[in-house]
C-alpha cells in the first residue's frame, strides 16, 4: 500500500499509480478528509488509455467543508486531482493498493458487512451504455402484403462479421395457427431478399454494428440444422400471440464470421400468417472462459 499526501493548493496534480505500484493494473483508491477545509471542491480523474481522462462518479466536485471518506476500486493507470476553491487549513491523503485482480486490491470496507453499497448492474444495461447492444426486426404482415401463405416457408438470412455475438433475445409476435421455426448453419448459394436494417439502443456513443440479416431469401441449400423445429400454436381468431424463446441466461453464443438461416414454415390448410421476428444481441467477446 502506498499513501500520498497532496498539498491544499488549487490546482491539478497527477500520479502515475501503474509506476508507483509495479504494473499491477486495478487498484484500490481510499480519498480521507480527516480534517475539513473551509470551503473547496475535489474533481478525481483516471486514465486508462492514452490522453483518455474519466471521471470518478460522485468526484466530479466532492466538497471538502466536511470531514470525508471514499473508496473505490477501479483499473487504470493514472489518477488525477484538481482541488477548486479551497481556502482555509485542511488535511487530504490518499491510499493506494493494487494487484492483479479486482479481489487483489480489495473492495472498501464494510462492502460485506451491510455498511457500504456495491453498484451492479446486468450485462445488457452496461452492453447499452458501452453501445454495443444491437436489435432487428423482420416482419411479414398484411400492411406489408407480404403475409406468409399456407404450406409455404420463409427465410431469413443472418451473418456475423468479426466479432462473436451473444443473443440476449429473441421473440415471436403473429397471429397464425401453427409455425415451426428452424435454425440452420453455413447455409450456401443465398440471394435475392431485403435488407433488415440493425439498429444501437445508443445514440450518443454507438459502436458500429458488424453483423448483416436479409428477409425472403432464396437458398440453394439452408446447411446444417442445429435447432429445430420449434413449434408455435395459436388458434383461428386469435388476433396476437407471442413467445419469448431464450430463457433468461441461455443466451446463444453465435461465432464471428458466420452465417445463419432461420426458417418459418406453416402447414397446408391454416390460412395465412402474420408474424414478427426480433433480435436483440451484444457484439464482442464473452467474459468467460477467462484466457488461460
């Protein structure tokens, strides 16, 4: 552990914890204000990446007219200061422990025993916030004309670019008697179709999607079936019907640079069908398996 005492002086000052701690790249901030100034604010920054500077949550201006403790645990490289407005005697320090792990540093005091909150969050929130969730929709209804007719199939096509994805969902919505949905692998001699465009929940900092989907394509063969049929049933007057088909953590993990076909088959004697197909997946490497 390293401790560091900064001069009550406005301005900014910088340390480079990855020097000072040999490497190790999460570290273990704790912020003391054992004696208050009479009146000043506290900005804290970190670095992760060249000339990258984000602030720490609640740090944007933490007041120092009052006696303060703060730990955090985060992984960077540099950590800046700026004291603002500060006036009258005070004391700051910083204590600084690191390791290789977010265990290896420690988490604050009393996270374990009932006096200190721990933030979490689920996969898909900080996938949005990252702008790396992506969603489409493919549809066949009577607005579009394009109804899906008795004994009939149709297909949509499905290509993963260079990353991995991971789908969080995948639903159902129409109106129909019985369709049976099949899920198909390196599907060959693909044309014709309509572009189904992707779309990012995030519209301040999206990441540019790699994937590509068609509707009503033409195949000279779908592939390999590796899911299927799955069958839905509805019944004649029935105006909506819907199912969720990924329980919550099963999430399909689908490879980079390959493509899919996913076939919507209805039998003879039940009419048309109307239905809506939508997609919501993450783009990006899973977090497990840890590399060796």
């Amino acid at each position: 552990m390293s401790m560091f005492t900064l001069q009550a002086a406005n301005g900014a000052v910088e340390l480079d914890v990855a020097q000072r701690e040999e490497g190790h790249r999460f570290h273990r901030l704790d912020l003391i204000v054992p004696i208050p100034f009479s009146a000043g604010t506290l900005k804290v920054e970190i670095q992760r990446a060249p000339d990258v500077w984000a602030t720490v949550g609640e740090l944007s201006a933490m007041a120092l007219s009052a006696p303060r403790s703060i730990a955090f645990v985060a992984s960077f490289d540099r950590i800046r200061f700026t004291l603002s407005g500060v006036s009258g005697g005070g004391e700051f320090y910083v204590f600084v422990e690191s390791g290789d792990s977010w265990m290896d540093a420690g988490f604050p005091e009393g996270a374990f025993t009932g006096y200190r909150a721990l933030v979490t969050q689920p996969y898909t929130e900080a996938n949005v916030k990252n702008g790396a969730q992506f969603y489409a929709r493919a549809s066949w209804s009577q607005t579009q004309g394009n109804q899906i007719a008795a004994n009939s199939t149709v297909k949509l096509w499905f290509k993963t670019g260079a990353k991995k994805i991971i789908v969080k969902m995948r639903e159902l919505h129409y109106a129909g008697e019985e369709i049976a949905v099949r899920l198909y692998a390196s599907p060959t001699g693909v044309s014709g179709g309509t572009d189904i465009p992707v779309r990012n929940y995030n519209r301040i900092n999206p990441v540019a999607t790699t994937c590509q989907g068609k509707q009503d394509v033409t195949t000279t063969s779908d592939g390999v079936l590796f899911d299927g049929p799955e069958m839905f049933y509805g019944e004649t007057g029935t105006s909506n019907r819907s199912g969720t088909t990924i329980p919550q953590g099963r999430e399909r993990i689908l490879p980079a640079n390959a493509e899919f076909i996913v076939a919507f088959s209805t039998p003879s004697g039940t009419g048309s069908t109307r239905l809506q197909y939508f997609l919501d997946w993450y783009e990006g490497d899973p977090d497990l398996p840890r590399p060796a």
